[in-house]
C-alpha cells in the first residue's frame, strides 16, 4: 500500500507550491512555444499573437493573401516589441491546396506547431431567415471548413513531430442562442450554424486527440469590441445592445487573447473538450 501511495504522491503532488524550483506564473509561460494565428490582421486575431509573442512563443500570422502586406506590418512590429520570431503566413483557408502549402511553410519556418488559434471567419450581411445560399455557403466554407482545414494541419504537425499542444477555435454565443438586440435576434443564421458546429467538432477533436497530448477547446466572445462595429452603430444601438449585458460594457480585444494564451499555454493543462464563455455575463439569462 505504501509503494502505492508514493507513486499517486509522485503523480499528483499535492502542494507543489512548496518547491522551490516551482512557479505557478511559469505555466503561463509560452517560451519555447510555436504555432499560429488564423485571422490574424483582424483585431482579435492580432490581440490574441500579441499575447503570445509577449509570453514567448514564435508565432505565424496567418491571414488572405491580399492582406500579406498588413501581416508584414503587423509580424514586425509584434516581433520587435517582445524579440520573439514573428512571421507572416499568407493562405486563403478556403483553399484546400493553400492549406496543404501552408503546413509545409510553418513546418519550414518555425520547425513545428504545439499551438494554433483558429480564428478566421466572417458574418456575411443578409445572414437572415431569407439568407441567401451564397450566404449560407459563404459562411459555412470559411468559418467550419477553414477552421476545420487549419486545425486538421496543425494536429497532423504535432503527431508528425511526437508532441501534444494545444488547438483553440474561435466560437461565438451565437453557437449557443440566436442572440436577442433591439427587439429580435441578430442576423447570424449561417454564422450561428457554424459557430455550433465548431464547438462540436471541438469537442470531437478533444476526445480523439487526448491521447497524443493534443488538448482542444472553444471560447465564445460575447459583444467584442473587435473593430467591425465601428461605424455600423451609433450611440442608441451601443446601449441597446448592452442592456441584456449584465457589465454594460463591450468586451476588449485584450480580454479575448488573455483567454486564448491561457487555453494555449501549460496554464489550463487540464482542460479539454470546453468552451469559455467571455461574455460580460450575457449568457446567465
């Protein structure tokens, strides 16, 4: 019995704290750490590869090719500012055979992946009851197909290369509930659908992976003040919005990449198959 007990003592410490050489902030620590950004010239996106060049990992920025200039700007001044390696990472993940080109090139260039934020996606407008099927198609092949085409890259680099990581998708509320504003739900028919499916797909992903070391988790934004409201609502709508927010506020880009260095980092070790919630509270009613 006592041989057993030292080997659960050995497997779960119970007060690690009291070592020495241990820190809890080291879990937060990206240092050492490479992966990629999708989305990355939007603000989110950019937010999120902040955070974690600041922590310490190399990251791609991975974004359309017609904003290859922007990632340029942007893997610059974020390689700079925390002297980690930044690089820009064209590919439209609409395009099966950019992806397979892009899993090359971040294998090339930063040598493996153990993290990926798959962010990239778009609310089409008119994504109503009446949306159209170019809407719909839309919306689907980018947000569920690009994100599926990038996460499936980044998990093949990690079993490829022996090593667990960490995959994390941008959801959204709107996966969860058709989210009310101003009297009715918003235009996010399409989006919500796959917003839906990403979470599933994640947890999918979550169970079959474990066993490699591959955790995979989802974070649903509520009102995130990303930069696509600006000039698409005036003061009336701003406050509209936020009287089902519990903190009647919008959510910052800041808040956002936060969640996604915690979920890609050692910090959240034991979390797999779940989404967080970033919300101001909207989703307690």
């Amino acid at each position: 019995m006592a041989e057993i007990e030292d080997i659960f003592d050995q497997r779960y410490p119970l007060d690690r704290w009291k070592d020495p050489e241990y820190s809890f902030m080291n879990k937060f620590s990206m240092k050492g750490h490479k992966g990629f950004v999708t989305g990355a010239a939007g603000g989110l996106g950019r937010n999120a590869a902040a955070a974690l060049a600041q922590a310490g990992a190399d990251v791609a920025l991975v974004d359309l090719p017609a904003k290859q200039e922007r990632l340029e700007e942007l893997a610059a001044e974020i390689s700079a500012r925390f002297d980690v390696n930044v690089i820009a990472e064209p590919c439209d993940v609409t395009d099966p055979l950019q992806v397979v080109d892009l899993k090359q090139r971040l294998v090339d260039h930063l040598g493996t992946v153990d993290f990926a934020f798959l962010n990239a996606g778009v609310n089409v407008p008119g994504d109503d009851q009446d949306a159209t099927e170019e809407v719909w198609t839309k919306t689907i092949e980018i947000n569920l197909n690009g994100a599926y085409r990038t996460a499936r890259i980044a998990h093949e680099i990690m079993r490829e290369h022996k090593h667990g990581g960490s995959l994390v998708f941008t959801a959204s509320l709107s996966g969860h509930n058709a989210n009310y504003m101003m009297g009715g739900p918003t235009p996010v028919n399409a989006y919500g659908a796959t917003k839906a499916a990403i979470m599933e797909h994640s947890r999918y992903l979550a169970a079959a992976l474990a066993r490699y070391g591959i955790r995979s988790n989802t974070i649903s934004p509520g009102y995130v003040w990303s930069g696509i409201f600006n000039g698409r609502i005036d003061m009336a709508g701003h406050d509209a919005m936020l009287e089902v927010v519990p903190m009647h506020r919008f959510g910052a880009n800041d808040e956002i990449a936060s969640t996604v260095l915690f979920l890609a980092s050692d910090a959240s070790s034991y979390v797999t198959g779940t989404d967080l919630r970033v919300d101001g509270g909207y989703s307690v009613f």
